[in-house]
C-alpha cells in the first residue's frame, strides 16, 4: 500500500480540504523474469478530510531563530577583540584582531589584512563563487523516485514584506533564479536572525534529502582535531562567508531545489543551507584547497578555519600562507566571525588555550539552566547535551544511572529522588569541570579503567611539561544485558577493551601504562584456551603496547579524582586466596582427568 498523492485545498479561511490518494498494490511474478516480482495496483481510495478553521487558528509560520551558522556576527574567541577599520569612514570594513597585541604587532596585522583584504566579504556582491574545478553539488537523486510538491504553507502579511525583500536580494546576488514547472517544489522557513533581527529564508528540503543518497565523504574526527589545536601560542579563527552558497549547484540539478515563495517559484544556482551532503561537498573542497597545509598550521572544519602557529612570531607568515590560498581558489571569509592573533578561542564547542582545553561555558550553563526533565523527550535533550561534553565528566555512565530505567520501554516516566539527586550532581560537577590537556608527542599516556556494578569507565592522562599529571580524555559507559553478570576481573577486561576502541588513535600513536586494581591483560593471556568474547579481547589486545601498573603504585591527583568517582561496591571482596595482595581475581580451573588405554610393559602401565 502507498500513498500517491495528497491535494490540499484552503476555502478562504473558513475550510481546508485535504485529499490523500491511497493506492493498494500486490506483488506477482514478473512475465519476463520469474525470479523477480513486481507491484501491481489492485485498488486505489481516495480519503477526504474537511476541517473548519478556528478564527484563532494560527498561520504556519511560526518564526524561529536562525541557527548559529546563519548568523552574521560572533568571533569563536574568549580573548578581548578590538575592532580595525579597513575601509573608510563612508565606508567602513570592520575586522577584529586581539586587544592584548601590542601597538607595533598590531599595525602589522593591519597591514597585513590590507593587504588581502579581497579575501574577505563583507557583502554578497563580492562573493564571485568558488572556482567549479574545485567543487560543484551534485543531488544524485536516487532513480525512481517520486517527486514531490509540498503543499503551500501561509504566511502573515506583516511577514510577506520581509520575505519579498529577502527573496529580491538572493536575485540580485544571483543566488537563485525563477524556474516554470518543476517537478519538486519545497516551502521556505523563514528565520530571524538574533544579531540583527533580520528575516532569512531557509528551505524545507527534508522530502528532497530523502531522495538522495548519504555522501560517504568523512569528516574529520573531531578528538582528533581538538588535541591537534591545543597549545599553541597564537591562534586565529575564520569562518566561510555564506560558506554553502560559495558552491555551485550542477545546473542539472538547479531545478530540483524549486521552492514557493510569496513572489513566485524560484531554485539555487548555488548550494543551498539544509540540503543534504553539502557538509560533505564543503569539506571535500577545503581538503583540496588546504589539503598541504592541514593538520600542520591549519585545521578546518567544514566552514570553520583555524590557523595555529606553535610560536607567535611565526604566526604572521602562517597567515600569509592562507591567505595566498584563499585568493587563489576565490574563497572568502566573513570578516564579522573572524579573529586574529588571539591566544585562546571557540572552535567545535570547546574552547582551546596554551595549556589545555575547556567546555565551553555556554554549553555548561544551557544544562545548569534547565529544568528538570518532565518527559522522556527532556530527558533525551538532556542526555544529548551531556553526551556532546562526555569527555569532559568523570564517571557520566554512573551519574546518570538513576536516568537509565526511564529509557526502557513501557516504563512510566516518573522523576523520583534519585532522579533529581543525579541531576543536581552532574550540574555541581560542572560547576568546575576540569581543564583537560592534549597528548604530548613522545610521552607515554597512561589509562586508567575501572568497573563498577552497574557501568565502566576510563580515563587517559599524561604528565604534562610541569611533570603533572593532566586528565586528557574521559569515558565510561552503562552495562546492558549478559554484561551485568560479569564478573568484576570480566567487566575489568570490558573496560579496557572499550576504553581501546574509542580511544584507538590515542593507543596506536603511544606506548600506554595500564593502571588498574587487577591486570585485565594477563588474566586473558593466561587462559589456555580463549574461545568466544575472551578470544575476540585477546585478539584486540595484542595489537597494542600495553603495559600494567598496580594502581597502588600510581601517585597523583588524576587517580585520586578517578577512583574517588568509581568506587566498588562493598560485596566486590578482594581475594585473599594467594599470597600477592595485588590480586583480586583467581581462576579455579577444572583437575585433570587421565585416560590409559589398558596396554602395559615390563616397568608399569603406558598412557595414551
């Protein structure tokens, strides 16, 4: 069965009609392949509902803010800006540097920035589009697919004027152009923007993206990125100006992106926010654009650009160096989100300085502020916002234990004491959420794991230059299902093993000190035979340099802190059956049993 069609007809603003055409099929035998079977339409309905509108009723236009990437201004930095002037007085061309350069280094921004000041774009007519050798979007829209025409939204009249001028403004930059009979037709979502105030038009492309395939170009690994941007003395931070729309669309696919608006039917000449893989397509052409200089003093982000230098003096010439770049391929930035020779900034949701990494202070309060969950709607939102700073909070699996039954299906959602008592805990915990470090090239790393009944966790430090101990990365987890019966030495052996996998490009780039109550590596080499989940972790583990500390060797705050966070249960007795105080496990293996075959000699019997 599937829906052909639906017609929605509104009778002025008394009645709305909407018509769905319901077709039955029926699967039978293909005549020209037997082996295949194809739908045939038995029966086709036609379901009519008629509403009465309420006077009251509102207008599907409810207008929301644009999201942070729609927004015109806002540098990524926590250090003070001060505002340079590379225009003239009729017309200025603000940009923004570090307050705490001092006069000769700032002059020299300036001039630099004066210098290429046609990498930046302070409106869209100087946004000439990047060049088409290096990236045009494509839709691939999966054969067969029906197009779809959404039905026409209304908007109230103070709202038409608006749109009209935002719609007369994406012509006359050549962003879009009208287009007679399309096949697929969207409706657009207007959003204001809260720096401004202004109307922006985005596109309700969801029934398009359903139709195109997912773009298997990868992202970069976001830890990855974070730790290669720590501790560097000067950085700067630039964002693409209208980044998406610096895109061709391929011209066979314009027409696809069709969306109504108040002033007719019009589609993209350029890649449009919300349309699906454009991500992808935004980071394949940085790769190509910076593909020699990332990782080394620049790391990108889809639109996001980050130019480090380890030392400031070298920094002007990193600068350069981009800037020679952008201008080659006609990359712009917007000059309202950059910032220039700052010494810490916002990048992917944390903020970066010389001496370790921190949660955005933004992020930490959204979760301070909220209420309590009322539903499991809330609840998801809430765990959502943890998940995104989990390696930031010690022991978040067991925290947010008391949360977990609500998960369960059929379960009542009830917010008990316990529920509250979790929740006021993770918020005093991030009242002073620790400052995390990067990994130190050529200094070992050491993990810690630990089990409790209920969840595992780890945590991955190294001494920093000070010779202290810094946390670098959190983790932990809740045990579902076969995993709860586990013994404790089992859910030992689980934790490192989880802790490998997530923190794989940390434990293949270092050699790691294993610090835990009872060596989890050698209780599964010791096994004479490994079948079933101990096979599968004995196979993980040899892949790695891993060598095991006792934990009552390990001084320091970080072990403190973690253990303190992961304490065992009082029925968890260390055993006392062997003479090593280290151990907390033994395995009793079953006694030999001997077989002889009857055969004998002259000293005694033989065995088989």
């Amino acid at each position: 069965m599937k829906c052909l069609s639906t017609l929605d007809v509104t009778s002025g603003d008394q009645l709305k009609v909407k018509r769905r055409t319901i077709i039955q099929t029926q699967k039978t035998l293909s005549q020209q392949n037997e082996s295949d079977d194809e739908e045939v339409e038995i029966l086709a309905v036609h379901h009519v509902t008629i509403k009465k509108l309420d006077k009251e009723e509102p207008f599907e236009d409810e207008v929301h803010d644009a999201p942070a990437a729609l927004e015109d201004g806002g540098q990524a930095t926590v250090d003070e800006l001060k505002e340079l002037n590379l225009g003239t007085n009729e017309d200025p061309r603000p940009i923004f540097v570090s307050a705490l350069l001092n006069p000769s280094k700032e002059e020299s921004y300036h001039q630099l920035l004066l210098e290429y000041k046609d990498v930046f774009a302070w409106t869209y007519k100087e946004m000439p589009g990047l060049d088409p050798k290096v990236a045009v979007h494509y839709l691939a829209v999966k054969p067969g697919t029906r197009p779809i025409k959404q039905t026409q939204r209304r908007f109230r009249p103070e709202l038409l004027s608006q749109i009209e001028a935002e719609v007369d403004k994406l012509i006359a930059v050549g962003f879009i152009r009208e287009v007679k009979y399309p096949t697929w037709i969207a409706n657009i979502v207007p959003v204001k923007k809260k720096i401004t105030g202004q109307i922006h038009i985005c596109v309700d492309f969801r029934d398009l993206n359903e139709a195109c395939p997912k773009d298997d170009f990868s992202l970069p690994i976001i830890e990855l990125m974070v730790d290669a941007t720590t501790g560097h003395e000067a950085l700067s931070f630039m964002d693409g100006s209208s980044g998406y729309n610096q895109i061709r669309m391929s011209l066979e696919d314009e027409e696809l992106t069709a969306f109504r608006t108040p002033k007719g039917i019009y589609c993209y000449k350029v890649m449009p926010f919300g349309l699906k893989n454009t991500g992808a397509t935004y980071q394949r052409a940085m790769q190509k654009i910076f593909g020699d200089m990332l990782h080394k003093n620049v790391e990108c982000y889809v639109d996001d650009l980050v130019i480090k230098s380890k030392r400031r003096e070298d920094h002007l010439k990193d600068l350069r160096m981009v800037y020679n770049r952008l201008r080659k391929y006609q990359l712009k930035m917007n000059p309202l989100k950059c910032a220039f020779g700052v010494t810490s900034g916002k990048f992917l949701g944390f903020i970066f300085k010389h001496r370790g990494i921190e949660v955005d202070q933004t992020k930490i309060k959204a979760i301070r502020d909220m209420p309590e969950p009322r539903n499991l709607r809330e609840l998801k939102s809430l765990q959502g916002r943890l998940a995104f700073i989990r390696r930031f909070i010690s022991n978040l699996a067991g925290r947010c234990q008391s949360f977990s039954r609500l998960m369960k299906k059929d379960v009542p959602f009830v917010w008990d004491e316990a529920c509250h008592n979790a929740f006021e805990s993770i918020k005093k915990y991030l009242s002073s959420s620790p400052l995390l470090g990067a990994p130190i090239p050529n200094k070992q790393l050491k993990l810690y794991i630990a089990a409790q009944e209920r969840s595992i966790g780890a945590l991955l430090a190294q001494e920093n230059e000070s010779h202290k101990e810094q946390a670098l990365y959190y983790l932990s987890r809740t045990l579902t299902g076969p995993e709860l019966n586990y013994t404790h030495i089992e859910k030992t052996c689980l934790a490192l093993v989880f802790a490998i996998q997530k923190l794989r490009h940390y434990m293949q780039a270092f050699t790691v000190h294993l610090i835990a109550r009872a060596d989890p590596v050698r209780y599964v080499m010791s096994k004479p035979v490994l079948t079933g989940r101990l096979a599968k972790w004995a196979l993980l583990l040899n892949q790695y340099e891993i060598i095991y500390t006792p934990a009552k060797a390990v001084n320091g705050q970080a072990v403190v802190d973690f253990l303190a966070d992961h304490p065992i249960p009082a029925d968890w007795e260390i055993s006392d059956d062997l003479p090593d105080e280290q151990v907390l496990f033994a395995d009793v293996s079953s006694a030999w049993m001997m077989f002889f075959d009857g055969s004998t000699r002259k000293d005694g019997a033989g065995l088989a």
